[in-house]
C-alpha cells in the first residue's frame, strides 16, 4: 500500500492482477461469450504501466502517469545519430540517501523525448539523471546510506534501440523491448557461467578470472564478441591479419574498454589470458543461425560449428542482450530419464486413460533430447501401441514422429557421467 492505495509489488503481480481484472470483465458480461477476448500483448502493456505507475507512487507522486511511455520514447531516440545509453535514479525528491552533484535550474519534463534525450546524453562517469518520475532535475547518485528495504529509490538503465531496464539495487524488475514488457532477468547467470566453462574446458580454466572479463564485456555500451579458445594463441595466428595479436595479457576493464572500441572480438585463453582483439570470425553457413538475430551472433554461430569448436563466445548486442555460446542443455541423472521412459511404458502397457498418457508423454517429451537409442526405441513403441489402441477404440489415428537420439548429446549432459 501506498498512501492508501494497493500497488503491485512485482511487475509478475501486476500481470496476475491485470488477466484477473480482465477475467472478471468477461463474467459480468451480460451476454456470455464462448471465448475470452484477451490480447496477451495487451494485458502485458497494461500490466507494465500498473507496476511502472505504482513505482512512481513510492517516491511520492500521486497520479503519476506517463514513465513508461516516456521511457519507450526516448530508449528509441537517437542524439546526433548515437543511440539512447543513460540510467536514471527514481526517488523522491530530497531523499537523504540521493546525493545531487548537479541540479538544473529548469527542469525537463520526460513527456518531451527530444528534451529528455538530449539531457540522457549527460549521465555516465558515476553521474545518473535524477528524476522523481515527473521531471529530471539534475545528476547525482545514490549513496552506500540507502536502506534497501524502504524500497523507494529505484535505478532505471536505457540501454539503447527502444530498450530500458528498471531495477531495485542489484535486483531486476522489468525490461521493456521496443514497447514489449517482460520480466528482467540478469544479463547473465554466474552459475550458469561456470557450469558451462567447466563443461567445455574441464576444472584447469580460470572461471573466476574468465567471468569477469565477461561482466567488463557485457558493460560495454555499443556491441561486442569475447571469444574463450582453448589454443587462443595459435587461433589468433591462424585468423591473420583479420585480427591483431597482442603479447598474452589480463586485459583490466579500462583496457577493455579500449581495446573494444574497434569491429571485432576479444580472442582469450581459458587462462583468461588474451592473445588477440579485433578479431573477425570464420566459418561457413550451417543453417543453424537466427535470421532475426544480426551479423556478430550468426558468425559466432557459424564459428563454432567450424573452426571455432570446442570454444566459448559471449555475445554482447546492441541492445544490451547477451548470448553466452554454446548453449548447454542442463545436467541431469541417467536413472531419471530412464524412470520417465519406464513409467510411460508401464502405463501403456496399462491402457490407461489417455489423459494420464498425455501427461506422461508430456513428461518424456521434456527429456528427449537425453535420451538413449534404446530408450527412443522404446517411446516409440509405446506410442505406436497408443495409436493403434486409439485406432481400435475411436476409428482415430495421431501422427507421431518417431524420436532419435539427439547427435548434440553426449555424457557430459549426465551428472552422473560413466
């Protein structure tokens, strides 16, 4: 509650409240229809503005309509031709733990993109634009005084072609896409990256060292590649002169910043030691791209299906989103996938309802990739015998596509591995 009013506590709330509200119009529908009119991207809309207006209620204004619009507008602005990078502090106003280095003397409404686009262009160098949801007022900071748990100063990140990011302290929000909410997430999982560090060069790898060279990477503001090769230095012989070599280094995060200022990645070591930048990636088509993706993700794609296997990439795009390549499948037990088949065989041979074989087969399906020769066999059967039941009871027949090992999968994907 915010001055007596409920607010969303969480933009996944805001979504359950907002396809409930829509719920309850179509029951007080006098005349009854068969369907409910829900537009899924609608209610995702709506549900933004609910969480983004209940923020603004924490810093104490009432009424306060119009942020996530604003913001919308000016993440998709460009400032002579530089698209939108900044970050805002949301606040109240004189909020102790908001220290203000900078304050206009006239205040820029955010309703007015060009206005606020071309103050955004201030912030950097430690310096965020302070607003109170309204106007921005000046640059400042939050300082280490905040108490999280009032939960009334909030960071909001634009990271540039119609995409922002709304935060607590470290804790993401939401993050909206050209007009498309969805739930934030961190741009990159810590565990996940050690995990697949371990399972593509095994315990010698630095993964401490390798992971921080990948936040440096994904700070950058305008787009990049880190490539983690297990021969980096005769990898970066081989990719001359698409490529300059440079005495192996621990690059800091100022060289960083430095060295990625032109076209092309950082080739390193699982050492962490970096042997090359501005490398241009080969490889030849595969079919394995993403036609909605651009160039650096498909080279990265075609790079590790040829010369590049058995190698690592980090993918930092424009917008801000971050690929960590190849994406691994998760761990699991051998005896869980064979429980799964086993007890989907069992029902079968059963003939128990079809609802339960559904839910069964639902439950296999999840596992497929896993899967054994012998274990695919054995679906197949299973679901042969469905059908023919089926055919046998109903005069009707599904089509089914038999299952096949999967060629990616390999014991590394067990926990448990022989």
């Amino acid at each position: 509650m915010v001055g007596g009013l409920p607010v969303d506590e969480s933009f996944p709330e805001a979504i359950i409240n907002d396809v409930l509200r829509a719920a309850a119009r179509e029951l007080d529908r006098v005349t009854p229809t068969t369907l409910m009119g829900i537009d899924a991207g609608a209610v995702l809309r709506s549900a933004a503005d609910s969480f983004v207006n209940g923020v603004v209620a924490r810093t104490g204004q009432e009424f306060a309509h119009g942020l996530r619009d604003a913001l919308d507008a000016v993440s998709a602005q460009t400032y002579e031709g530089r698209a939108s990078f900044g970050s805002l502090v949301l606040a109240p106003r004189e909020h102790p733990a908001v220290s203000v280095d900078i304050r206009f003397e006239h205040e820029t409404p955010v309703t007015v993109p060009s206005l606020f686009r071309t103050v955004l262009e201030m912030s950097g160098s430690g310096l965020r634009l302070l607003t109170d949801g309204r106007e921005v007022y000046g640059l400042g900071a939050i300082n280490a005084s905040y108490d999280e748990a009032s939960e009334q100063c909030f960071l909001i990140d634009i990271v540039g072609n119609g995409a922002w990011e709304l935060r607590h302290q470290d804790e993401p929000l939401l993050r909206v896409d050209h007009g498309q909410p969805s739930v934030a997430v961190d741009a990159m999982d810590k565990g996940t990256f050690a995990d697949t560090v371990r399972r593509v060069f095994g315990n010698q790898a630095e993964a401490e060292a390798l992971w921080e060279m990948a936040q440096a990477c994904s700070r950058q503001q305008h787009g990049t590649m880190l490539v983690v090769h297990p021969d980096a230095a005769a990898e970066g012989k081989r990719l001359l002169p698409q490529a300059f070599t440079i005495m192996p280094a621990t690059l800091g995060e100022k060289a960083f910043h430095t060295l990625t200022k032109i076209d092309g990645a950082v080739l390193v070591a699982p050492d962490a030691q970096c042997h090359a930048v501005g490398v241009i990636l080969d490889g030849a088509a595969t079919g394995t791209g993403d036609g909605s993706r651009g160039a650096r993700y498909n080279s990265a794609i075609r790079y590790l299906a040829g010369e590049g296997k058995g190698s690592m990439v980090i993918i930092v795009s424009e917008d801000g989103t971050i690929d960590l390549l190849p994406k691994l499948m998760r761990r699991v037990r051998r005896e869980t996938v064979q429980a799964v088949v086993d007890q989907f065989a069992e029902a079968v041979a059963d003939e128990e309802d079809y609802e339960k074989l559904a839910r069964l087969n639902r439950a296999c399906e999840k596992l497929e990739f896993y899967m054994t020769a012998p274990q695919c066999e054995a679906m197949n059967d299973a679901r042969e015998s469905i059908e023919e039941r089926r055919w046998t009871e109903e005069r009707v027949r599904l089509q089914v596509v038999p299952v096949q090992p999967h060629p990616a999968m390999d014991d590394s994907y067990f926990v448990d591995p022989v």
